[in-house]
C-alpha cells in the first residue's frame, strides 16, 4: 500500500472485516488488500478473539483506503454515516447498484440509497445530480427532486426528463 492517508475510513464488524474487504475490493477497479493482522494471546480477556483470528484489513477502493476491523457484535452500521459513489453514466450506476445491494435490505433503498449484505449505507448517484439541485427554488430543481424521491436505484434519464419538464 502507499503512504498511509492522513483521514481514512475504519469499519467496524463483528467477525466478517476480511470477507468484506474482499468482497468491495472485488466491486471496485484499482481496488485491494493490503495489509491483513491477526489477533495474538495478548489481550484475549478484552477482545475474546482466538489467537491467530483477522483482527484488522487494510484495503483500498479505487485508491482510497478503508481499515476493516473484527471487533465483535458490540456496535452496528447505520444509515447516519454512508459511502457516495459518484457515477458519470447510467451504466456506471446500474453496476455499482446491482453490485452493491446483492444480499442487502432491499428496504433500506431510496433516493439512491442502499445498504449491502454487512450493513453499510452507500448511496450510488449520478455526477449530474449537483447541475438538477444547484438552484434549489427553481422549477426545474423541484421536478427533479419530485421524481427522486420516487426512486430508489437513480435513473439518469428520468431525472433529466423531470429537469427539463
């Protein structure tokens, strides 16, 4: 891995961290596994982790760096914190979409939103997305918005047409 990142990402899992990493870094280009470390005997009456277990991955998506941890059931991802992934075209979001939500909760998607097999919040949208919202007392923006909030997986077009009236 390059240099490590001043500000990076650090998830938390309960025992999954190694099948997650491989799982995002398979989704995205120039993605990988760096660094894997394991639990040893020291501090087994604090983290309850077999010597030997995954304790923590260093990974990178499409060169940005995420450290995946293993450590337990205690704390749970929610919808407060998510992942963009900004998409120039519908392809781009039709992959990232199907990609992302196989094995999720198909009712925590909308507007974009989905969260994925482990739990994580990501939201897939357009990079044209910030032109239909920039004016946000227009009536262009309005029917733009209108038609999102119907959406859950974003269609380009279909904002567009909204945007255009």
């Amino acid at each position: 891995m390059p240099t490590i990142q001043r500000i990076s990402a650090f998830l938390w899992f309960d025992s999954e961290a190694e099948q997650a990493a491989r799982f995002y870094t398979g989704i995205f280009k120039n993605s990988r596994i760096g660094t894997i470390t394991r639990y040893g005997k020291a501090g087994f009456e604090i983290h309850q982790r077999p010597a030997g277990s995954v304790m923590t991955v260093l990974f990178e998506l499409d060169g940005q760096q995420f450290t995946a941890l293993n450590g337990g059931p205690l704390f749970k991802f929610n919808e407060s914190i998510s992942f963009q992934v900004n998409c120039e075209t519908q392809k781009e979001i039709d992959y990232y979409w199907e990609k992302l939500t196989a094995g999720g909760d198909p009712k925590a998607q909308q507007c974009g939103w989905l969260k994925d097999k482990y739990g994580l919040s990501w939201q897939v949208v357009p990079t044209i997305m910030a032109e239909f919202f920039k004016s946000e007392s227009s009536a262009k923006s309005q029917r733009a918005m209108e038609a999102l909030l119907r959406m859950k997986k974003l269609d380009i077009a279909e904002l567009k047409k909204a945007y255009d009236g």
